[in-house]
C-alpha cells in the first residue's frame, strides 16, 4: 500500500472514530482508555469541582424531614458583607445572605440535629445542588440547597 494510500485510510479512520465517539457521548456512553489528543477525551471522564464553604450563624434551629428511607436535617444559615452605600464615609452597611443547609450524612445528621441552635456560629463545607419545592398553592419554585458534607461548630 502506497504511503499517500495509508495517510488517507489512517484519516478516514480516524475521522469515522471521531464520529462514533462523539455520537456516543451524545448519548451517555462512558469510555475509559487513552486518548490521542487532548480533544478526543471526552467530556465524561472530565474533573468537575461541585465545593461550597460557608461561615455564618444559624437562623433556626435544625429541623428533621424527608422520609424514614430518607431522612435529611435543614437548617438556614446567615452569612453577609459590609459596604459603604453610596460611598459615604464611615457608615458600613450589610447585606444579609440566607443559605438552605441540607444534611443526609446519618452521623453528622443526627449530631446536627441535637446540638446546633439558632445563633450558633457553624463553618459549612458541602456541594451546591438545586431542585424545586411545591408551595401552599401548589407552585412549583426553584431552589439552591448546600448538601453539607461537614460542619465545625462555634462555641456561643
């Protein structure tokens, strides 16, 4: 086989593995293995960073729901910034944040539940997650929620 004939036959193989690949990413397929390039590693095996940290106070005391399969303990948390307003000089300012803190963890869950109280001082490090909750009225609302994986308490 010419070499002209073997360059076109690799590129033509390489192009119909491309295709096959991406096709297959489209679909969900996963693919373990290695790569000749940089672009032909698919999205799937990419590392992706999903961490929230949070330092604030707590704004009620934790509360149980979900369900027995699948118990969770939630509780807001306070976190805020100064600033000037305006730029006036010597007058701060503060914008309250409120976060929804979600704790699955059985250990950490239960801990949570019976000692953090409203007011105390919590460090918070966890994932972002966002969902929708139905209200009174039956509308459904978007939500953000941290996932905590742990939490450090303050004395008060």
């Amino acid at each position: 086989m010419s070499l002209l004939l073997r360059k076109i036959s690799q590129s033509s193989l390489r192009n119909v593995k491309d295709q096959l690949f991406r096709t297959q990413s489209s679909l969900g397929v996963r693919h373990e293995g290695t790569y000749d390039t940089e672009e032909a590693l698919p999205n799937t095996l990419e590392k992706t960073i999903n961490q929230v940290t949070l330092l604030g106070r707590v704004g009620a005391n934790p509360q149980k729901r979900g369900t027995e399969e699948h118990p969770v303990v939630i509780f807001s948390l306070a976190t805020h910034i100064n600033y000037k307003p305006n730029g006036e000089k010597g007058t701060l300012a503060q914008k309250t944040e409120w976060h929804r803190i979600c704790v699955f963890k059985p250990g950490l869950r239960d801990t949570v539940y019976n000692y953090i109280q409203k007011g105390q001082r919590v460090h918070i490090t966890g994932k972002l997650t966002y969902g929708e909750l139905v209200d009174s009225q039956g509308q459904s609302r978007p939500t953000a929620s941290v996932v905590a994986d742990d939490v450090i308490f303050f004395r008060t």
